[in-house]
C-alpha cells in the first residue's frame, strides 16, 4: 500500500538538505464542511490536511532544541521530531515517533484541546502571535496516513517475551486501552472487561460521529486487539461477575471505568418528559446511532432546545441537535464566555452553525404540559461575583430576574462523576465524595492490594489526553508490581 | 455467543426463549434482568431474566410481543441463531430475607419473572402464596411451574375463563378479608396493576415490592433514561432497581415517562417489515 512521497513536489525538506522555516507564515486553516452541508450530515465537519498542507505547516516548526510544547503536552510527545518527519515526507515515521508517547494520536490529534495545551506553549506565539504551529492537525495528519498507507502494524511492533502475569483491566475509554496496549506490548497477557456492547468508552458514546468517525475509534481498539489484549464486551464487572471473583483470577487490576454517572441539579421538574441528561441523549444517538432513521432506538425530534451548561458535552449536544432538525437551539450557562470550559474549535463551529448563547443564565424549574412534556423552563440571570476555588468569578443571582423561555427538549450537560458500582463491589476501596477512587498519584496503585486505577475514575471528568497518560503511567508501576517477586507493596498513602 | 437453544410460543404473542450466555446465568439472581440486543443496529431490550441454569449456561426469557425489537426476536430468530448483545445481570436482586408469609403476584407477563423469586424466598424459609392472573384461559403459561414453586397458587382470569374471575387485586383483597396472615407482597406485572396492588396493601401496612419497568437504554447507570422518583428521591431504575417500595413509587411520574416515546416507537414499527406482518396477522 505504501506510496512514494515526492517531498520536494510538496515543499518539503530533500534528504541531506537543511530546513529553512517559514515561521512568518500564517498558521493554515483546516478545510472544514460547509455550514450548509454538514447540518444536513453527521460526517466529520473538519476534513485534514492534505499532504501538500501538512507538509507547508510542518516547515513553519523551527524545530526547537529546548520545545516548549513538549513540556506542555501531558504525554510529552517529541513534537519537533515528529514535525520533522513530516517535513521531510516520513509521515509514517512521524506516527510511529508519537506512537512512543500516546497510543492515540488520531484521536488526541482530533479532541484535545490544544489550544490550552501544546499550542499555548509554541515559541511561535511570541513573534506571529496566534500563529502556533498547528501541532494537533500533523498529529492527526500522520496518525491518520499511517491508518490509510501501513498494515500490519501490530505486528511490526516490538513485543516483550511473555510473562505469564495476567492483568485484568476494567472500561475500554482512553486510560483502558492505553493501559491495555502497553501491558501487552510488555509481554503480559490482558483481559480488558467493557460493560457496554462496543469499546471505546466516551470515544464511542459521547464524542460525535461529526468530531470523532467511530471508525477511527474502532480502528484503535483493533489494534490493541492485534497487540494480543482479550477484549470482552458485555461485561459489567461488579454484576456479569463479582469483582473479587476478577481479583482472585488475575495478578493485578487495572479499573478505568470513568466517569458516568450523569450529574442533575435536583431542580423541579426534571423527570418531565423531554428533560434528559446529557448522557441519555449522546447515548442515543452516537452509541445507538438514533441519528441513522433504520435503527431501533428512536429519539425525539427536538425543535427548540435549552442546553444547560457550557462544557464538551453542552457544545456536542446543541450541534447534534442542530442536526436533529432543532429550529432553535440554546446554550444557557451560569457564566460568561471567558469561563467556557468547552473546546475552542467547537465553541466556534457551534456559533458558525447557529446554536444560541444565553450567557449568565441559570435555570431554576422546569415547567411541563398535561401529558408530562417539558413546555418551558424558567431561568433567572446571573452576574459574576468574587473567583471561587477554581479562580473562576463564582456566579451570584440576581435578583427578581426570572424569566421563562419556551422549548420542548432540556438537555442537562453539568458533568458527570465516577459510577459506584465498583468501589460498592470491592471492600476497602477508600474514595473521595463517595465515587472518586483515591490512588497513589506515582503508583496508581488504590488502598486495595493489587488494585490500579486511572483515568475519569480518580479525576473525575477531565480530558482524553490526561486518561491516556494515566493508562500509560498505570501500566509502568503494574508491570514493576507484578515482576515483584515480594509484590509487598506499600499501602499507598493517598 | 449468544445462541438462541430453545424458543416456544406459549400463547398469542408471548415467547419463552433459552440463550447461551454462561457468565450471566452463573451471576443470576432473583429479580435481576438483562438486555438483549437482536442485532448491531437494534435497541437494547431490558427483559428480567425468568429462569437460569449455571450448569449448562443457558437463561430464560419470557417476552411479550409488543413493538418493533421484540416483535423482531420473537418473529425472526430462530433456535441456534445468535443474538449481537446479552448484557447482565443488571439490577440489584430481590431481597428474600426470611418474614413469614409473602404473597407474591404475578400478573400476565409477570408470571415469568416471579418464577425465581418464589423459588429464592422459599429457599430462605417463607411461606410463599402466589397469586397468577391472566386475560384468558388461553393466555396461561407457566402456571405448572409457579405451583412447584409455591406452597399455594391461586389463579385469577379477567373473563373467569379459569380459576377465580377478576383481577389479582381481588384475589389478594379475598386473602386479606379472610385474615390469612401476609407479612409482605411482591408484585410484578403491568404498572397498572402494579399501583392498584400497592394502593389496595397501603392501608393494610403490609410492606410491598414492585419491580419498575421504565424505558431504559444502557441499563448500568449511565444515562438517567430509567430515573423516577421514588419518596423524595430521584433513584435509577436499571441500578437501584427494578424493585421499589410500591407505597413511595411517584405513579404519574412513571406513567408520563413511559410515553415519551409512543410516537416514534410506531413509526419505529412501520419502518419494520417483520413488524408490519405481524400486525397484519394479528388482524386477520
Ligand atoms: C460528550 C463528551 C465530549 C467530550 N469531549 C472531549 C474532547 O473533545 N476532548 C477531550 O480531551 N475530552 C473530552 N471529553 C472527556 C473525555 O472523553 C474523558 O475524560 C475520557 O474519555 C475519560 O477516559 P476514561 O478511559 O477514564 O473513561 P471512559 O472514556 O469514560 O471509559 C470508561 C469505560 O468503562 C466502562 N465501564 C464502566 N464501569 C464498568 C464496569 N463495572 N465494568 C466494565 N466496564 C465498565 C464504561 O462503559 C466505559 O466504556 C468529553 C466527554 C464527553 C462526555
Ligand atoms: C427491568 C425490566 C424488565 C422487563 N422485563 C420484561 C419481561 O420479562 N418480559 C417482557 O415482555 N417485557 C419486559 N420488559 C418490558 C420490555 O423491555 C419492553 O416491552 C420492550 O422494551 C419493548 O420493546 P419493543 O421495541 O419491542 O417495543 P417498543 O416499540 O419500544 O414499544 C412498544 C410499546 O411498548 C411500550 N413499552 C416500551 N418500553 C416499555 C417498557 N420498558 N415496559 C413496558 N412497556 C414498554 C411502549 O410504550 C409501546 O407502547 C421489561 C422492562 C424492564 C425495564
Ligand atoms: S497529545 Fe494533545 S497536547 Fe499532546 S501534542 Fe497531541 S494534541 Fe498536543
Ligand atoms: S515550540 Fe513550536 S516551533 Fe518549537 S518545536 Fe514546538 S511546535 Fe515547533
Ligand atoms: S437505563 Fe441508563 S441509567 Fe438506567
């Protein structure tokens, strides 16, 4: 499959020859879809670089000795070398260089918010500000060309003898998989444990199909697969089999079980009909593609929404419900703009494709029609007061503003927090606010022997690219534990 | 995977159907359910699950024909055909602590699922009446094996066609104007029925368990599809449930929810052909 890539044809630096950087150019625009268009589709809205783009952004990267990205990236990836390789036409060179860090770089180079992280740190904002080089769009470029243009990478791969160890790992999001695919690679034999009846976790239920092709999630779980990992869907650990029963089977445990548990606000009306949690409605329609109109999960038709809150989830279900046909769909957020803690990109592909914001804004009720349907909700406005303890201005009500807007669909997107299910299965696993698995933050190891965690599962909600570290971190102290001859390790102190 | 081993029609549009799904049969408990999913594109059906057997791995179902996915899995999967999805079991189990006499009543589909859970209460020691009722004689099933599995059964058919005429409510209103002793009801079956029994057993104060059959979709916590409100709670039925206190359970609630989706579910059923056939046999 593999093609001949004319490196000079496409601008970039020749075998032997130095690069020059072109740093003073503007940082290039992904090609996106139409607005028109993809309101009427649920494919991927920004379509990727072609070779000729990535190669033209990669020769703006200058390459730097002491990167400032590298140390803003929270796997650390070697960004200056894998540019480099695209620069110089090695595009599946530069996937296997970031191969090394993060077992995700098609999805990381599609959903992190680069903007906040390896993108903030570029030199390239201190002279061409605004203009960092476009470090997540060649991350998904060359993951994406190794996808199309290498096969049999798994086996390519170089892996450890085998062990005999085996180690069951809980939940196939981010921190599942990684961990999976480097114990693997490490020479043990994996168990990887999914309650629902594909892999991927939020990957596959929460981001849309228009952010994140779930053939690209698949593709991934594939190849942790290839690696050799046992992957079992339909698998609720904690019910489908006790977890200590998992405990007495394997040699260590590895739970990345997220955080799914949809948070409310226990305001009334939210059990109306048409009132949904965040969770119900991107379930629907990504992991139950309700969107298709041949499945069989049906969703209702929304024609006015209210979404509540401003974070990924908020900004992901106004754009699916655009899509749905909505004629109006709003935003309504306690705070202001400046504290969104939602995507850049999305924020702005949500107001290209007409979602509403409704800014300093709270709901207090709901309000329903005779047959149990929401009909409206009443808000009261906002205004910022002093920062709290995330330093963000804490909201205060202001008074005698209520008001009523009128909708038929309230989608609740206020977060989400860890499932009990495991630390109520599995005596002695100490927790923070009842769901929050307490570990070592070196060892990943919980106050139960042998029992690892990471991921949404000790953080509560965060991001893809910090689940992938904790899983590949976690893997590192797993596999030091079960080469232990003593495996007396320390009760961590947490 | 899921190997459909055994189907039969037991009346008009019910099915019994055993599935090879060993982890699920090994955890079973009473009062525990689990999800089927026909095929890759179908929704996730929660189904209790009536009957278990860790040895040969196999579980039973008994299902009611009533909408496009089980209309598609009774009507078009056959025995040694296998099913995309068999998750569970989901649930928190029945409690069968010993209290003296339970009076557990199964009411038309609900008779399946009240199998285990009269095995599993006499198992710990009670003194099981099961009350079973029906539409008609002809709509009977498994009335043999809820005998077995009680130390008394009483049916009950809407048109007298069988057993005692009416409904499982005066069936259980007789017992207690008989003064038979009763330390708790369990009551399975639709939410009608359901809320009549609880309504009747209130001022009695006899403590009564009814198992909640809301729309869910995931069906392990996830999606809050299953919430209703129960005493000053919002409680999940698929993972605090199904079983509830049938005197906290907000009736009008649970009733409103189970709309939601009426609209689309028909159209679900016209976008079906296997669907739209049966519909059809069933008018002629
Ligand atoms: C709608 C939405 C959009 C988002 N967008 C972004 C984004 O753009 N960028 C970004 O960086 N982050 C985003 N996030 C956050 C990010 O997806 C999560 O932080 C990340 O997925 C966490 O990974 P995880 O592996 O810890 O858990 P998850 O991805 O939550 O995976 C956990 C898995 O464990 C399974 N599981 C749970 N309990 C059990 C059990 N008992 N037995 C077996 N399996 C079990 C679950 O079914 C699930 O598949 C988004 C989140 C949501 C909800
Ligand atoms: C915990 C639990 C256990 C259950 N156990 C059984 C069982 O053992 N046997 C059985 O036959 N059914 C059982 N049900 C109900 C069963 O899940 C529904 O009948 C099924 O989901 C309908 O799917 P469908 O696609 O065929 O019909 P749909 O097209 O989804 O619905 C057709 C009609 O059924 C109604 N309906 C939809 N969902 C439910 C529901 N959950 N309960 C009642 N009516 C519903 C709809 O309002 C509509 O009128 C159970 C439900 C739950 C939550
Ligand atoms: S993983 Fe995320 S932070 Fe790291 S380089 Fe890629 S896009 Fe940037
Ligand atoms: S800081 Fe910017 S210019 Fe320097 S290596 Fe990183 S991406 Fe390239
Ligand atoms: S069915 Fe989703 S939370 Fe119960």
């Amino acid at each position: 499959m593999s093609e001949t890539i004319d490196i000079a044809a496409l601008g970039g630096v020749k075998e032997g020859e130095k690069k020059r950087p072109r740093s003073k150019d503007r940082r290039l625009e992904i090609a996106c879809q139409s607005v028109e268009d993809r309101l009427k589709n649920y494919d991927e809205v920004a379509l990727g670089y072609s070779p000729a783009e990535a190669v033209a952004e990669a020769m703006r990267c200058l390459e730097c000795p002491k990167p400032r990205c590298v140390v803003a990236c929270p796997v650390h990836i070697d960004i200056p070398t894998f540019i480099g390789h695209v620069s110089r036409g090695h595009f599946v060179g530069a996937a296997e260089d970031i191969r090394k860090y993060n077992n995700l770089p098609a999805v990381c180079g599609r959903v992190c918010p680069q903007e906040n992280l390896c993108e903030a740190a570029c030199i390239i904002n201190d002279t061409n500000p605004k203009n960092p080089i476009a470090i997540g769009r060649l991350e998904r470029f060359s993951a994406d060309w190794q996808f199309g243009h290498s096969e049999r990478r798994a086996d390519s791969v170089a892996k450890a003898p085998a062990t005999g160890y085996k180690v069951a790992v809980i939940g196939s999001g981010p921190a599942g998989l990684s961990c999976s695919a480097d114990l693997a690679k490490m020479g043990h034999t994996v168990h990887l444990f999914e309650a629902l009846h594909k892999a991927g976790g939020v990957l596959m239920y929460g981001i849309p199909e228009f952010r994140l092709p779930k053939a690209i999630v698949q593709k991934e779980v594939e190849y942790v697969q290839a690696l050799g990992v046992q992957l079992e869907c339909n698998a609720v650990v904690g019910r489908t089999m006790p977890v200590q029963e998992v405990l007495d089977e394997f040699d260590a445990l590895f739970v990345a079980s997220g955080a799914g548990y949809p948070n409310m606000m226990g305001i009334p009306g939210e059990n109306l009909n048409g009132v949904y949690s965040a969770n119900e409605f991107l379930t629907r329609v990504n992991l139950m593609k309700a969107w298709k109109s041949d499945v069989g999960t049906p969703i209702r038709k929304p024609r006015r929404v209210v979404v509540v809150g401003a974070g990924f989830t908020a900004f992901d279900v106004v754009r699916i419900s655009l899509r749905l046909g909505a004629e109006e769909a709003r935003i309504v957020y306690r705070r202001s703009r400046e504290e969104m803690p939602g995507r850049g990109e999305e924020i702005e592909h949500a107001l290209e494709e007409g979602a509403i914001f409704t800014l300093l804004t709270n709901p207090v009720r709901y309000i329903g029609d005779d047959n149990g349907f929401v009909k409206a909700v009443e808000v009261q406005k906002m205004e910022l007061g002093e920062p709290d303890s995330s330093g963000r201005r804490r909201p205060v009500p202001v008074r005698d503003s209520n008001y009523i807007i009128e909708c038929d669909t309230v989608v609740v997107s206020i977060g989400q927090t860890p499932n009990v299910l495991i630390p109520s299965n599995l005596p002695g696993l100490a927790t923070r606010w009842g769901s929050v698995i307490k570990v070592n933050r070196e060892t990943y190891m919980s106050t139960v022997p042998k029992v690892f965690a990471g991921g949404d599962a000790i953080t509560g909600a965060a991001t893809v690219i910090l689940a992938t570290r904790a899983g590949r971190e976690a893997a590192r102290s797993i596999d030091g534990y079960v080469r232990d001859p003593n495996r007396g390790w320390y009760p961590p102190a947490v | 995977m899921y190997r459909i081993t055994g189907k039969k029609v037991l009346a008009t549009g019910v099915v019994e159907m055993t599935i090879e799904a060993p982890r699920v049969a090994k955890a079973h408990k009473p009062g525990q359910f689990l999800m089927v999913m026909n095929r890759e594109d179908s929704e996730r059906v929660p189904l209790t699950i009536a009957d278990s057997n860790p040895e040969t791995g196999e579980v039973t179902i008994v299902f009611l024909e009533v909408g496009r996915s089980t209309i598609e899995l009774g009507e078009e999967f056959q025995v040694g055909e296998d099913l995309f999805a068999v998750l569970g079991p989901l649930g928190t189990p029945t409690h069968l602590d010993k209290v003296g006499t339970v009076v557990v009543i199964g009411g038309g589909l609900g008779v399946a699922p009240i199998y285990p859970i009269c095995k599993g209460l006499r198992a710990t020691g009670n003194r099981v009446v099961t009350i079973i009722g029906y539409r008609r004689k002809d709509l009977m099933f498994w009335d043999d094996k809820l005998r077995s599995a009680s130390d008394e059964l009483i049916v009950t058919t809407d048109d007298g066609s069988f057993g005692m005429k009416g409904f499982v409510s005066d069936a259980l209103k007789k017992l207690h104007d008989e003064g038979r002793p009763m330390d708790r009801v369990v009551a399975i079956g639709p939410p009608v029925m359901m809320r009549a029994v609880a309504e009747l057993t209130r001022p009695w104060e006899v403590p009564t368990t009814v198992s909640l059959n809301t729309i869910m979709i995931d069906g392990t916590g996830m999606c809050g599809g299953c919430r209703v409100g129960i005493g000053d709670e919002t409680k999940f039925v698929c993972v605090d449930g199904p079983d509830f206190d049938g005197h906290k359970v907000h009736w009008d609630e649970m009733f409103a929810r189970m709309k939601v989706y009426q609209k689309e579910e028909r159209e679900a059923i016209a976008s079906s052909p296997s669907c739209r056939l049966y519909f059809e046999t069933l008018k002629r």
